[in-house]
C-alpha cells in the first residue's frame, strides 16, 4: 500500500517541482502588489493563517485553494501563483494553512478548513458565491466542505486528486504520523458521505497518476453521482498546474457557470 500511494518515485524529475512551484509562486505575489494580503488568521495557532488574492474589480466570487502533503506536509506559500486563474477572471482566491500531522489530527484539519473558509469569506466582503478546491490531501479538504457541517456559502467544490476514501492510508507506514483508526476513517472519509443537496460536484485527475488515484476519483463520482474528468497526460504534480490559467478546462470546471 506504500506503493500505490507514492507519487514521486513515478514522476521523472519529481524532485525539481518544489523549487519551480516556489519561484513562479514569488513572482506572482510580487507582481500582484497590494492586491495579495498575506499571512491573515483565522485561528490562534501558527499555521491557521491563509493568503487572500484579489482581483481588481469587486470579486465576483471566492475560490479557496487547499495544498496537499499528506496533511504532513507542504504549504501555501509554495503554490500561491495557482491562484492567477481565479484572479484573472474577476474572483477573489483564498488559500489556507493548516496544522500538519502529527500536531493534528485528520477531523481537527477539518474543523480548520471549516474556519478558514468562513473566514475567507468575511474577508472578501458581502457575501458571494464561494468555490472550494484542492489537490490530494487537499482534495480531501475540499471534498468534505461539500458535507454536512461544511461552512455556509460554497456553492461548488472541485477536489483534484482527492484521497476520499481513507482506510487504505491505515495500511501505509504514513499512518505512524496521520494516526487513523477505523472511526476516524469512516468519519473522514468524503467517499462514504453524500454532497449537501445545493453544492455542485466536479471531480479532476491526472490520467497518469498512480491508479489508487484514479481509483480514488472515480469512487468519489461515482458515490456522490458527480461528473469526474480525467486529464490527458497529467500525473499528480502537474494536474494542478492549469489552475494558473484562466481560460483552462479545469478553471472552467471551478467557476464556469458562476
């Protein structure tokens, strides 16, 4: 089960990304000026902080963007130029932080997605329509503020690589950092629940990602009864580079129609 859930040792020059994604990140925030407002709380501990990207108009909308990592590792920092998509097309874009296992739990990063969309929410001003996305671990986020509890206000959520079926983890060494037990799967796991009835569905996956990806995608859509795209060519640390543009079939998945 290591196996099927590592992605780098699949991904010729997997260890460059980092370094890549950083740079095209800096350069966005600083090309954004006083329209990106960083390192804005929305809980007491460290990493409860999120970065806001506006627009230059009056948002039509707020997307929040959720990083993966396993919810052991990564950041926003790392990523914010995937917010460009959303920027250019008149929308606000949110993208939180999140204590890391093993500081917390699976069901505590939850609750901490709940907030922070809320609070990204309060931030944009009068309410507006909000679309939540995220990769991989993030995708799990994602996919859960479409359940019951989720935060008022999001409309659509787009999870892109999604791990939403997470009993499969408690048989990867991982599980020595994330922690999970039967319970906590079952609770956490957006595979075994069902959207709230006024949110839209749509779920992204590279078409060379690992099949427990593939698999993990398609299990989503199909317990949820939501479409589900498979991206030529992409495997699981490029599928979120069409985020950075507007006129993309997965910007188009996120906010088409809004």
């Amino acid at each position: 089960m290591d196996r099927a859930y590592a992605n780098g040792a699949f991904i010729a020059g997997s260890d460059e990304f980092p370094a890549r994604w950083q740079a095209e990140a800096d350069a966005f925030v600083a090309g954004l000026g006083g329209r990106a407002r960083l390192g804005l709380p929305y809980g007491a501990s460290e990493r409860e902080g999120f970065d806001m990207f506006m627009p230059q108009d009056i948002p039509k909308g707020l997307m929040v963007f959720v990083h993966g990592g396993y919810w052991m590792g990564s950041g926003r920092e790392t990523l914010s130029h995937l917010a460009a998509g959303a920027v250019a097309r008149g929308w606000a874009c949110a993208m939180p932080s999140y204590t890391l296992a093993p500081a917390a739990r699976i069901s505590v990063i939850t609750g901490q997605m709940r907030a922070a969309v809320a609070a990204a929410a309060t931030a944009v001003g009068p309410p507006v329509p909000i679309v939540v996305t995220g990769h991989s671990a993030g995708g799990h986020l994602a996919a859960r503020m479409a359940c019951d509890g989720g935060p008022g206000g999001v409309v659509r959520v787009v999870p892109i690589s999604p791990v939403a079926e997470l009993a499969p983890l408690m048989e990867t060494q991982m599980n020595l950092t994330l922690r999970l037990d039967a319970a906590e799967a079952a609770r956490e796991s957006p595979a075994r629940m069902q959207p709230r009835a006024d949110i839209q569905a749509h779920i992204w996956v590279g078409g060379q990602e690992r099949p427990a990806f593939l698999w993990q995608a398609r299990l989503l859509s199909e317990n949820w009864g939501c479409d589900w795209t498979v991206a030529p060519g992409k495997h699981h640390f490029d599928v979120i580079d069409d985020l950075a543009d507007p006129d993309s079939a997965l910007m188009e998945a996120c906010l088409g129609g809004l």
